[in-house]
C-alpha cells in the first residue's frame, strides 16, 4: 500500500456539534494534514525515507551507524554511496552545517509532472517543496535531493550556517548536467558536495585547520620555493660570471653589470624552468591539505604558506650559491670571499 493524498469531502457530511464531532473534525484535520505533507514528499510504504542519521539501515546504508545518505532504493553504488557519505560527514564535521542527501526515483506517485529523456536536470517548484520538506523533518542545514524519473537535482539550504543564492544553485545544476545524463550519479552529487566545501555555498563558522594540516601547508610552499631559489641564484652566478669573463672585459662592463644581466638571464629561464620545478615538487609530496577557501582566507594559515615559502627561498638562495665553490682563484673580479656564503672551499 502506498501513502496517497487525502480528499477533505468526507468531511462535508460531518456533524457540526459541539464536544465529539468538534474533536472528530480536528482529528480528521490532523490526519489529512499530515497525509499531505507525506504526499508532498513522496513517501510511500514501499520506500520510506527515515533520517538516515537515525535509521541509516532504512535509507538503504547496511553496516553502519549513522550516514549523511538515504538511498533506499539503492540508486548508488555501494562505493558511491561511501564516497557520498564521507564527503557529506567530513562537511557536517567540527561544527559545520549538517548536510544530507536523499536519492528517490520519483517523488510522488501521484505528480503530474511528467520528465522527458531530452529534459535538462533541475529544480522545479515540487521538487523544491519535498527537498525543504525532507530537510525540515530530519533538520538538515543543508539538504541535496535527487530524484530520477523527475529529472530533479535540488540543493537547499534550511539554516543560518548556509546561505544557497540562485546563481550558486544554477552553477551547481550547470555542473551536474553531462554527469546526470551520463547516469554517474554519485560523482553529479559529489560535484554539489565539493562545491559546498570550496565555500561557494557555506559560509558558517569557520574551521580551524589543525596544527598538521598547516605543516602541510608550510612544507607545500617550501619545497618549490627551494627549487626556484636554487636555480635563480643558481644561473645569475654561471651566467653573471660567463658574461664578464667573455663579454665584459670586451666591452668594459662592470662586474655589477654583468651580474644584473646574469638575473636577467636567471629570471628568464625561471619562467621556463617553473612548470618543471612544480612538478618536482609535487612528485616529492609538496601538495596542500584539502581545505575550504574560507579556510585558505584565514590568517593563520596565509602565514604559514608565507612562511614556508620565504625559508624555502632563502634555503634555495643558499644552495645556489654552490658554484661559487668552483671559480678558480684569480679569474675575474666577480669573486668574492667564500667563506661569507656558508661554504668552504
């Protein structure tokens, strides 16, 4: 059996008396008004759609207890149900808004709305109303809704912590065209979920990152930074050197000249040489923790980047001071005492 939407006319023959056919009538108001809301979103017998924080074996989510999904109908895979739910969590987590998905194959039994193969996904006025339905009754922050046969892929917001503009949904809807008509559901509802943890639709109470994450952060921007300071400072030295060995003594340039045309030479090849020097980089591990943009807004964590990249720089600088080690003794004026760079001959 299946929940179905009421008719108020059995109640146009009810006697208008005070005491037991006033309570009746409320009674019977009562009952029509919670058939409605059921109608509304779409529940039936055969697909009920519990909170899956509470009954996470109902919304189809085996072996756990408690999940951010319900699926009962199993729409998604069991390992993109994870992913979802996992991305779902890590969002609701450290006090951020509660985000929950509800996966359904057609909202109502009863709609007269009817979704063609060539129709774009998006939100229509009954899909928005069971979306903020389903999130008021489990109190979801933030509540995604997708149902199949109606083409439907909402996201709403229902709390203070979020704030959901319609050009923030209409980029949402844009990015999850290609993956709801390719049928990869999970990765269109993966989309919606990442753009919520970029900051384009959450603008709560921000987390701290924690102190390993801004380690990570550090080191991200150290390594490369040693890698550009070596060959800056690197090349300026080779290059500022040959110059006045080949050149300068020809033309009588400066030994200052000749090291200003070394940078320019170094900084030149530090535009070709910085694709290669990043990839090195991130093949040594150098990459960012997963963070929001409000997150990377943060002082704090501005300050750590900044941080590892001037050590990383100033380390790079020293490194490249290397071919000093090198010169021979006595071969033109750019020689310097080595012993001031660190290392010794």
């Amino acid at each position: 059996a299946r929940t179905v939407r009421r008719s108020p006319d059995h109640l146009v023959g009810a006697d208008l008396v005070p005491g037991a056919g006033i309570g009746a009538m409320r009674g019977a108001l009562w009952l029509l008004i919670a058939a409605l809301a059921l109608s509304e979103v779409g529940v039936q017998a055969k697909h009920p759609f519990p909170n899956p924080l509470e009954d996470p074996a109902g919304c189809g989510r085996e072996g756990v207890s408690s999940s951010h999904v319900c699926d009962p109908e199993l729409l998604l895979s069991s390992e993109g149900a994870d992913r979802v739910d996992l991305m779902a969590r890590a969002l609701s987590s450290g006090g951020g808004p509660v985000v929950l998905v509800a996966m359904m194959s057609k909202i109502s039994a009863e709609t007269d709305v009817v979704a063609h193969a060539f129709d774009k996904w998006s939100c229509r006025a009954q899909a928005r109303k069971a979306t903020l339905a389903l999130g008021g009754k489990w109190g979801a922050d933030v509540m995604i809704l997708y149902s199949k046969e109606d083409r439907a892929f909402c996201v709403e917001a229902r709390s203070s912590k979020v704030r959901v503009s319609d050009d923030e949904q209409q980029v949402i809807l844009v990015g999850v065209q290609d993956a709801l008509n390719l049928g990869v559901t999970d990765m269109a509802v993966s989309f919606a979920l990442m753009s919520m943890r970029d900051g384009a639709v959450t603008n709560g109470v921000v987390a701290m990152p924690t102190r390993a994450e801004l380690m990570q952060v550090a080191f991200a921007g150290m390594i490369p930074f040693i890698g550009f300071g070596m060959t800056d400072n690197g090349i300026m030295i080779l290059a500022g050197d040959a110059i006045e060995d080949f050149i300068g003594q020809k033309i009588a340039l400066s030994t200052m000249a000749s090291a200003a045309w070394g940078n320019l030479i170094s900084d030149m090849a530090g535009v070709f040489l910085g694709g290669t020097v990043a990839q090195i980089a991130h093949r040594l591990g150098a990459v960012e923790p997963v963070l929001t943009h409000a997150q990377k807004n943060l002082p704090t964590y501005i300050q750590w980047k900044l941080c590892g990249e001037a050590i990383g720089v100033g380390l790079g600088c020293w490194l490249g001071m290397a071919p000093l080690m090198f010169r021979e003794e006595g071969r033109a004026p750019l020689a310097r005492d080595i012993s001031a760079t660190g290392f010794d001959a």
